[in-house]
C-alpha cells in the first residue's frame, strides 16, 4: 500500500471518528457515517488544512480545544448534509410514526361543531 | 440610448404585476414586463420542507440585505424595529411566500367609519368579491366554506389537515369559546410533490401571459419613469444585466414594485415638475407604510407533536380578537396564526443560540427536546397608517446599477403596542388549557416585514392621495400602482389575496377604458 494512500485511510478513519462523536446515533437515527458517506464530508473540506492534520495522527477530542475546533469546521456542514440525506429522512419518518402510534386526533368537523359561534357577532 | 417600444408595460412580476399581466394579456396589445430580478429555475424554489431549512439562510434568505445578490437593493432599516422582507426574481416574493391566502375582512374597508381609525378605502369587500373569487380559482386556494369571520366563499379546495399540534389547539380554543378555523392555503398537488407545493405568480399567471404573447424582460431594472411635458409618463430608463441604459417607451405603465420598491421608483424619477417625487403632489408618497408587527408565542410539551409538519404559512388561525372592542384599550385587532414548528437545522440552530444542545453524546436528547415538540403562534396586529412611518431613498446606499436604495423610518403606535401586549397574554392563556410546559413570548419579531402596506395611498383627490380607486396616479393619468402601496389599511391577514384581486380589479378598469391610454 502507498504511503499516500495509506494516509488517506487514515484521516479518513480519524475523520469517521470525529463524525460519530458528534453524531452518534440513537435508538432511532443511524450514527453519522451510517447516513452519509464520509467522502462527501472530505470533498466539502477538500483544501482545508484541517483534513492534512488527520492524516498525521488521531485528534484527542477529550481536549476542549480540538473539540472546538470541529465543531466549529464541520458543524453547519455535517448539519444539513445529514439531516437532508436519505436515511435520516426515513428514521425521523420511522420515529415519528412511533411516536404517534397511540395519539388520536379528532374529526376537524366535529371540533368546530364544539365551538358555539351563535353567541359572536362578526363584523360582515 | 438604445430605444424600445412597447404598449403596456409592467414594472415588476410579482404577485400583482403577473395578476394584471395575465389579465391583460389576451388584448392584442405587446405588453412587456421588466424584473429587476432574474428568471430561476423552478426546481430551486420548489423547494420542500427539508432542503428550505437550508436555502431560507442562503439565496432564498428573506432579507435582501443578508441576500446581497445583485439583483437586491439595499435597505436601510436602522431605525426600524422591524427589517423588510422581500424576493427579487420573476415571480417577485411569492418564490418565498408560504402560500396562506386569506381575504381581508369586509369592516378592513372601511376602518375610519366603523373604528375612526386609519382610512377608509374607496371600493368594499363586495366590490372585490368576484376578482377575490377569481383569483381563489386561478391560485387554487384551499379552505373551508363557512368561517363565521367571513361572508360566504366558495369553491375552495379541500382544507389542509390542521395535524396534531393544530387539533390540540382547536381543543384549547373551544374550551376558551374562541373563534378558530382551517386556514386558507394556496397549495397544490401534484404528482411529484404529492403534499403539495405553493404556486408562485410563476405557475399561476406568468406562464399563461407568457404563452399569449407578453414579454418578460428579467435583470432589468427599471431607474426612473420618464415624462412629457403634458404630465403623460412617456416610458422607462431601465439598466439591463449588463449595466446598459435602455429607454423603453410605453402608452401605458403599471408599476408594481411593492411598498418598497414602487415609492423608490416614484422617488427617483423626480424632476422640475416633481421635486418631491413623481405622483407626489399630496406630499403622501412614501408615507403611511404599514407592516403587520408580529408576536411570537411557543408552547413547549413533553411529547412529540409532529408540529414541523403541514402547512407552510398557518394550519388554523382565530379571529376572536380582530374587532375594536373598547375594554381592551386599544382600536381593530390581531389574528392569531398556528405556524409550523422548525424542522431539525433549524432546531439546532435555535437551541444553540440558548446553548441548550452540543454535538456529541447528548445530541439527539437535546434536539429531540425540542423538535416537533413545540406549537409556535403568530400575533398578526393589523397596522394603522401613520405619517411619520415612511420610506425615502437612501443616497448613501446604492444598489449594482447605482441607483440609491431605501430607507425606512418605522415605529410601532402605542395603539399596536398595547394590541401585541394583549395578543401575547391571550395566546399564553391558550396554552394554559393545552398543558404545555412552558411558553416562550416575545414581539415585536423583527425579521417580519414581509406584509408591505402603504406608501402610495389611493385617496379622492391629489391634495390628500396619490392615486384613485383604479390606482391610476392623480398627477399622471396613463401611470397605475397596482400593489400593495396603495392600500389605505393594513388589516390584520396576509395580503397576498388581496395584492391580486386589487390587481385584476385594476386591470379589468383598464382593459375596458383601453382607448382613453392608448394612443392609436
């Protein structure tokens, strides 16, 4: 294996990391890399200095600082491009149909029936 | 200058120049319309509820001074509470308009009479009536036959589902005995957007004017009307997308540029004869601007209530305080709307702000807090009109074809004041009976001003107006204002209805006085 690509496997693994920590997922939304290919992320950052960085060693995101600094690089970025993917659209789907399983609404004609307007005067 | 010819021409294709345009256009006259905005493809405004989160902070931002494409101009609104909303394209701001379509009241006609507040206008709900029920048609407006608050209308589309959040509130209003109905949508169907997508001035009427014959002229932007010394407007200079003055010479010009746009027209073709502005013999022009201030009211619950879905402006709204009643201490009133709560960009962005959510392990928690988990209402007050809120052009700001740009001047009556107070303390009572957790309250919002009123006042005469009844301009008799400036109230709904049923109204005038403007 080449040492460029060899680096490239790196930041790319470094950069997965990265992604699912902030995104990790839950009993409904896939974590971020399970929705959107990391390469669409690589590709939007594609001259940041930020992506030369994973390829020399793992970034220690207990520290603040590094913390910080990708949420501040990838933050709007990896927002829109997860939330607006596919996948997420379908689980946010699933999630909701779950969640409102057991609400009933009721007839929007019977409702306004509920309501006695015989006792207001509009102005026609 | 290069010299062209036309017989009518339209000055902007928004919601009520594409009304007149379409109206006027199966006469057998060339009619041109020029759009100081460009002609955008319709897959990127067709836009669905997941990729507006996106380009609402983008190209279809509603501030032209946050947009700052060229087609913008800049608008001062330093000493405004309120920033203006609008969209320069064909198609004007109904690209970005959320599609909720109600008419004006019968009593928003005649406010001076009934409430001795604001003007009276010089035509009445059922003068507008069949143009309100044309358009309906030509819109494609849905809704429910029947609302107490409104005569009769009919033939509407199937009303939109009022979802889950909207049949809590219902709940709320009738235990309160508050008046509440499914709101008036311009939506439709089609295969592809199966839930529906708002027709633009585009769909509606541009492309059926375009296919009887009229020309539309995008990235032209009209600088100034041009006159003859008998006070006829001759034409326009207009700078095309290459910077390149042309003068188009017109018989008859409509000027449909909205409250903002029309006045800085008028304003910029000043001349020996009109040093205040052309029209602007009453000294009115620019005045009286009017812009619908805006509450905001959320109920927070502890369950998921799918309220980022249904539709886009308003699912249900009340007009249990729309009429002056004196204990209340203040004149006409507010509608309250049902907004759609934020999808989950804008969730996060918005709980970030408070810093209630971070990336990382409690990510989801805190987002799904929030989403779709609070009802948002809109306090709508209707404006009055007032001589001291007013636009005038701004020398110091101009836009990419130099001319200047606007600046508004805007405060809030005491009377709107007390109106917004009030609003906010009724629609916390609501919440009260939904059982909400909490609720978040403030007004006036300030990026609101998309409701444009004013400016240009229709009026009896030219000592106290500047145009008639038919919007036909006091000082110069073949120019019409067809939008929204000439309003002399506000009311207290979205005006879209009302923009193109003046419009048709105005152009149906002018379709049957054709040979008293066209020189043959």
């Amino acid at each position: 294996m080449s040492l460029k690509l060899n680096k490239y496997l790196l930041m790319k693994n470094n950069l997965k990391l990265i992604l699912n920590t902030m995104i990790p997922g839950d009993d409904y939304m896939p974590c971020f890399t399970k929705a959107v290919k990391v390469e669409a992320i690589i590709k939007k950052l594609k001259k940041n200095k930020f992506l030369n960085d994973l390829k020399k060693k793992q970034i220690n995101l207990n520290e603040k600082e590094n913390w910080d600094n990708c949420v501040k690089i990838l933050g709007s970025d990896i927002l829109e491009v997860y939330f607006t993917s596919n996948s997420v659209i379908k689980s946010l789907n699933l999630r909701k149909k779950n969640y409102l399983r057991n609400v009933k609404k009721e007839n929007m004609i019977k409702l306004l029936e509920k309501v006695k307007y015989t006792k207001k005067i509009f102005r026609k | 200058m290069k010299r062209e010819k036309t017989d009518i021409l339209i000055i902007g294709t928004g919601a009520s120049g594409a009304a007149s345009a379409w109206n006027l256009s199966k006469l057998n006259l060339k009619i041109t319309c020029l759009e100081q905005g460009p002609l955008i493809d319709k897959k990127k405004y067709s836009f669905n509820s997941v990729n507006r989160e996106i380009t609402k902070f983008k190209d279809f931002n509603i501030d032209p001074n946050q947009r700052k494409l060229d087609s913008d101009y800049p608008i001062n609104t330093v000493n405004s509470p309120i920033s203006i909303a609008n969209y320069n394209a064909v198609g004007g701001s109904t690209l970005i308009s959320s599609g909720h379509y109600p008419r004006f009241h019968p009593s928003d006609f005649n406010t001076k009479k009934i409430d001795n507040i604001g003007s009276n206008w010089l035509f009445n709900y059922y003068d507008l009536e069949k143009y309100y029920n044309l358009n309906d048609k030509m819109v494609g407006v849905s809704g429910l036959t029947g609302d107490p608050a409104y005569p009769k209308i009919n033939n509407l589309l199937p009303p939109l589902d009022i979802g889950y959040s909207g049949n809590l509130l219902a709940k709320a209003f009738n235990k309160l005995g508050w008046h509440w109905w499914p709101s008036y949508s311009a939506v439709k169907k089609s295969k592809k957007f199966k839930k529906g997508i708002r027709p633009t001035a585009v769909e509606v009427y541009l492309n059926k004017a375009v296919k009887n014959g009229v020309i539309i002229k995008p990235n032209c932007r009209v600088l100034k009307i041009k006159m003859s010394p008998k006070n006829i407007a001759t034409g326009v200079i207009y700078s095309d997308k290459n910077n390149k003055k042309i003068f188009l010479e017109a018989s008859i010009i409509l000027l449909s540029a909205s409250a903002i746009g029309t006045p800085r027209i008028l304003f910029n073709s000043s001349s020996k004869k009109f040093p205040k502005g052309l029209g602007n013999s009453s000294g009115q022009l620019g005045k009286n601007l009017m812009l619908h201030p805006l509450g905001f009211v959320e109920g927070h619950f502890d369950k998921f209530l799918a309220a980022n879905e249904g539709a886009e402006g308003c699912a249900l709204y009340s007009h249990e305080f729309y009429k002056t009643k004196k204990k209340r201490g203040f004149k006409r009133g507010y509608i309250i709307q049902l907004l759609k709560s934020p999808g989950p960009i804008e969730s996060f962005h918005y709980l970030k702000k408070f810093n209630k959510i971070k990336f990382g392990k409690y990510f989801f928690k805190d987002l799904f807090n929030y989403y779709g988990c609070t009802i948002p209402l809109a306090i709508i007050c209707e404006d009055v009109p007032d001589k001291n809120n007013y636009v005038k052009l701004d020398h110091k700001n101009k836009d990419s074809s130099g001319m200047p740009g606007v600046k508004v001047n805007y405060k809030l009556s005491k009377n709107t004041k007390k109106m917004l107070s009030h609003g906010i303390n009724q629609c916390k009572k609501l919440f009260k009976k939904t059982g909400a957790k909490n609720v978040v309250a403030f007004g006036p919002v300030r990026k609101t001003g998309w409701h444009l009123v004013g400016t240009a006042k229709m009026g009896t005469s030219k000592k106290n107006s500047v145009v008639n009844k038919f919007g036909q301009c006091h000082d110069v008799k073949n120019l019409f204002i067809i939008d929204s400036s000439i309003f002399p109230s506000s009311s207290g709904v979205n005006i879209a209805s009302t923009v193109q049923a003046v419009s048709l109204m105005i152009s149906d005038h002018i379709k049957k006085n054709l040979t008293k403007f066209i020189n043959k």
